[in-house]
C-alpha cells in the first residue's frame, strides 16, 4: 500500500515538473507573441496619452480637414481622402493576412503564399503612401519637428488663401485668432488679415505659426507605427518564401508561424485606428 501511494505521489510530481504542457493549450511561441504586443500597446498608448494631454493644454490645434486635405496629382482642398485610402489599404491587408491564416490551417501551401503576397503588397501600398504624405507636408508645406505653419482656422473668421496681397475688404478675423496659413506659387508665405473692427481698424497684422508640438507629434507617432509597419512586412517576406519552399509543411503544425506574424500584423492594423482617430478625426 505503501509503495503504490509513493509511486503514485512520483507520477504527479512529474506531471507537476512537466515542462512540455502548454498553458490555456497555447503554444509557447505565441504566448510569447501576445506578451509582446501587450507591451508595445502600453508604448502606443503612452505616446497617444502624452499627444492627447499635449493638445488639450494648448489653446488652439490645428484641424484636420485643413492640415490633411492634399491629393496626389495635384489636387488639394480634398480633406482626409487620401488618408482615407490608406487606411483602406491596411484594414485590407488584414483581411488578406486572415485569409493566409486560415489557408495555413488547412495545410495549403499555395493558398498561404498567394494570400501573404496580397499582404505584403497592402503593407507596401501602405508604407508609400505614408512616404507621400510626410514628403508632402514637409517639402510643399514646410511642417517640421519644431515649425508648425497651420494654425487653427476659427469659425468667427472667413478662410482666406493667399500672402496677403488678395485681402478684400470685410474679410474679418476677431485679432488674436490663429488660422490656417498655407505654401503658395512654389515659396513660403505669411498668411497676413485686415482687422475691421476695434481699435486696430485698417491694420494688416502677420500670422503666427500653430503650436510647434503638433510636427514632433506627427511625426513621431506615425513614423513610430511605420516602424511596426516596415518590421511587418520583412517578417512577411520572410515567412512567405519560408513557406514557398516547404519549410513548415513537415511540421503539420497549421502554418503556426503565419499565424503568429498575422497576430502580430492585426495588432499594427489595430493601432492606426486609434492613430487615425486621433491625428485626423479628433
């Protein structure tokens, strides 16, 4: 009697002491990939709480529908279309790396290929267009990491365009109020008003520049998602040509490896949402 309780005693101290369990019947690889993307969401929403306490300390911030509104080809006044696209782009790219999962799972080798190309694509697609915008506002629009050339376009005040030469009269800004300044015939301008009421009647007074925040922001936080985005997609390439060749089809383990690069591909589409939402909604 003795003997059977000990050896039974053994038996759950090996169980106990078993190191190739996996906990909640996850793989260790992608326990490990959800660890990661716990931490780097504290970091994404740290940056996003500092942009938000930044922005609702300063008197005026710019507005969206005047800071994003170029389209390429030339044309401009088309407020946030272009980031529009983008987003559609990436939001895509992730249905595509659903797809490439669910290939994986069934051990279709030419389904996960075909499905992690479309992704890569989206992700490039993505990558460029953000490289079109930041080259857009910081060569046509001359917004730097400490100049802010937009300001905030007021409702008590009419829009105006220009360098000051095509002020009409009755174009009325309450003094003091910022507004949006833009680049115009190829050099940068002053966007200059006639105050025509109070005691500076008559008076053509100069522009001030937006908080200087708002540049090192943007960039920052964008180029910071960038980052993820551009890791992303070498991972990609990567695991596709890894799964061109066959390397995991003797494991018959679902793909596990698209798997874990799409958790970590929805997890960078989940962040520009609220990237999104707070650049260019808010």
């Amino acid at each position: 009697m003795a003997e059977t309780l000990t050896h039974n005693h053994d038996e759950v101290d090996e169980k106990l002491w078993d190191g190739g369990a996996q906990p909640f019947k996850v793989s260790y690889g992608k326990l490990m990939m959800w660890y990661f993307l716990l931490s780097d969401a504290f970091t994404f929403a740290g940056f996003l709480i500092a942009y938000g306490t930044l922005r609702v300390s300063m008197p005026t911030w710019p507005v969206p529908d005047h800071v994003f509104s170029a389209f390429p080809g030339g044309l401009h006044h088309k407020p946030l279309y272009f980031v529009t696209l983008m987003t559609f782009i990436l939001l895509f790219s992730s249905f595509t790396m659903v797809r490439a999962v669910q290939e994986g799972h069934r051990e279709n080798k030419n389904g996960v290929v075909f499905w992690m190309i479309l992704t890569i694509i989206g992700g490039l697609g993505f990558v460029g267009s953000q490289a079109w915008e930041w080259s857009t506002m910081i060569v046509e629009e001359h917004v730097g990491l400490t100049t802010n050339p937009f300001s905030a376009h007021t409702e008590a005040g009419i829009y105006l365009e220009g360098d000051g030469h095509d002020i009409k009269e009755g174009d009325t800004f309450v003094p003091g109020s910022p507004y949006l300044i833009h680049n115009h015939g190829g050099g940068f301008h002053h966007l200059k008003y006639k105050v025509t009421e109070g005691a500076d009647s008559g008076l053509v007074k100069q522009q001030a520049f937006g908080p200087k925040q708002f540049g090192a922001l943007f960039f920052f936080i964008t180029g910071f998602h960038g980052f993820h985005v551009i890791s992303g997609i070498l991972f990609l390439i990567i695991i596709c040509v890894n799964s061109a060749t066959g390397l995991y089809v003797a494991r018959k383990n679902g793909y596990e490896m698209v798997e874990k690069i799409g958790l970590y591909w929805h997890f960078v589409d989940l962040v520009w949402v609220f990237v999104f939402l707070v650049f260019y909604l808010v």
